[in-house]
C-alpha cells in the first residue's frame, strides 16, 4: 500500500510516499481502507522536530490523525462489518492506504456526510469543541474567536455561536463575507485591531478562543477578559504568563466529541469548508499550502484512487 512516510526531521522535501504492507489487524482493532486523511498544522511541527525533545520519533515515521474510510476487516460482534463507511482517528498514520485502529476510534458515517468533510473533522473538530467548551459561552455574551476562518477556528466560531453567544471572528477581509453568512460578526486583524474591535464589540468581549497565536491572549486580558474564560492552542508562553487554559484536541477527543461533530456536519448544523483536495502523491503541495496559513477550512489528501 502506499504511506505518507518520514525517513528524517526536516522541510516539506522529507516527505515521501513509500510502498509499504498493509498493516496486520489483531483483536479489538479495525481494518479500515482509507478514502481520504486530513492535513494539520501540528503534523508540519512534528516533521520539522519540534517535539523532538518531548517525544523523540522513530524513523521511518508515519502521518496524519484523521480519517474516512471503509471497514474491511473487524472482530465478529464488534459492531463494525466489512463495507461500513467511518470517521476516525489515530496515531501518525491517517495518510495511508489502509490504517489499524482501536475499534473505539471510529464513528459511524451517515451517507449525508460529505467525504473530504468526514476525512478532515477529527482533529480540527475536537481542537474547536475542547476550545470552546473551556470558555464556557453563554447566551448574550460576545466571545472572540481568532483565525476564524481556518480549521480549527471555523468550527469554533460556529459551535461558540451555537450556545447563543454572538461571536466576532478574526480574519482578513477576503474571508468576511464568509463569515457573514455563517452568522459571525467578523474583524480584520493587523494594525488598529482594538479600534476595530471596540467598533464591532462596543459592549466589549466575555470570552476569548485563540486559534493563532501573534498576543490575542495578551490583548483580551488588557481588555479585561477573565483570564479563566481564555483558550489558546497557539500561544503556550502567554497561557503560561498569563495562567489561562490551553485545550485541545486530547481534551476533546477523551470527551467523545467526534460523534457530536460528525452529526453536527452531517445535518448541515455544521459547515466544514473543504480549502482543497490533492491527491495523496502531492502531499508535498497540500503542506506548502496550509504552511501559508491563509487557507479557508481545511485541505484534505483524496488517498483512495477510486471514490465510493
């Protein structure tokens, strides 16, 4: 089978698709033939070895978490059989052919569902929900919810509006409109960003979910935000300075959210913008765009050859 597979830390240049065995299956765990596999940002971190310290790889190394794919083989009364479509997660090794996962890590996937959607949910979907639960909105508040167009923040903005707080989003313009639709109030970021803010928020803001880094964290605690309704998943420094939460993606998936998710995006409750697919052979390309970090949603790697 083919395997996004890393040999060495480095640029987008160690990337490679290797020919590899389909991975052997054993009690408790699912066979699943995968259609398509997320890109995230972390996984980018992960290659340059920027966890090197914490979490030394051992090379050859696979990767990617989330998934969508076909159950091919499963323990007799499992609840998964052969044919079934699902979403699920793992562990450094999504962007491949075939992938082995604990039966527990797969959701079922109702035909609605959108395939490159269902492919990229699990690890921005969980990161949004576990930052947005931290902060805990309530209806009538106003909560700031940064890169609000990415990933990760598109979610957040509609799940935080989902609690009937109203949400402002931070974003260049090109991405207004968007969020317009969605029902966020939205606001350029850059020089003049507390003026404008003041502008779109004169009641000002009740809770802050940064998806980006760059001292959002900074600026809502001297605008007098609580530092305890403050998430951040991109700022550790200022989480540490400033003693707020910094959730994420473990939190939500030991929470079980990817079910809550799943049937968010499925009824349409839920938009995922799908930025652009590739096929798994070009995932060099697919991680020099999300690398730019202007992408609309979320880029997906289409690994099946065929589509169901």
């Amino acid at each position: 089978m083919r395997a996004v597979r890393l040999h060495e830390y480095g640029g987008l240049d160690v990337l490679r698709v290797d020919e590899v065995p389909v991975p052997e299956r054993t009690e408790g765990t699912v066979l699943v033939e995968v259609v398509t596999a997320g890109t995230n940002p972390g996984e980018a971190a992960i290659r340059e070895g920027a966890f090197a310290k914490t979490w030394p790889a051992e090379f050859p190394l696979g990767q990617g978490s989330d998934f969508a794919g076909i159950v091919r083989e499963a323990d007799a009364g499992s609840g998964w059989k052969p044919g079934h479509p699902v979403v699920g997660h793992t562990a450094r090794a999504s962007q491949a052919e075939f992938v082995v996962v604990p039966e527990q890590n797969l959701v079922a996937k109702p035909e609605s569902l959108d395939w490159d959607v269902a492919g990229a949910l699990f690890v921005a979907g969980t990161t949004a929900w576990a930052g947005v639960n931290a902060v805990q909105p309530q209806p009538g508040e106003t909560v700031l919810v940064t890169a609000a167009a990415g990933g990760v923040g598109v979610i957040a903005a509609q799940l935080a509006k989902g609690t009937g707080a109203t949400v402002v989003g931070v974003a260049s313009e090109r991405n207004h409109d968007f969020l317009r639709e969605l029902g966020v109030v939205p606001v350029a970021h850059g020089d003049g960003f507390v003026e404008r803010l003041h502008e779109v928020a004169p009641q000002g803001i009740d809770a802050l979910v940064d998806n980006f880094g760059g001292g959002y964290v900074a600026t809502a605690a001297e605008l007098g935000v609580d530092t305890g309704r403050i998430n951040t998943i991109a700022d550790f420094a200022a989480a540490e300075q400033y003693g707020v939460s910094k959730k994420g993606n473990l939190t939500g998936q030991k929470a079980g959210a990817l079910a809550e998710l799943v049937a968010l995006a499925a009824s349409g409750d839920l938009v995922v913008p799908i930025h652009a697919p590739y096929p798994l052979e070009r995932v060099r390309d697919a991680y020099a765009e999300l690398e730019q970090r202007h992408t609309r949603g979320k880029i997906v790697l289409r690994v099946a050859q065929w589509r169901p």
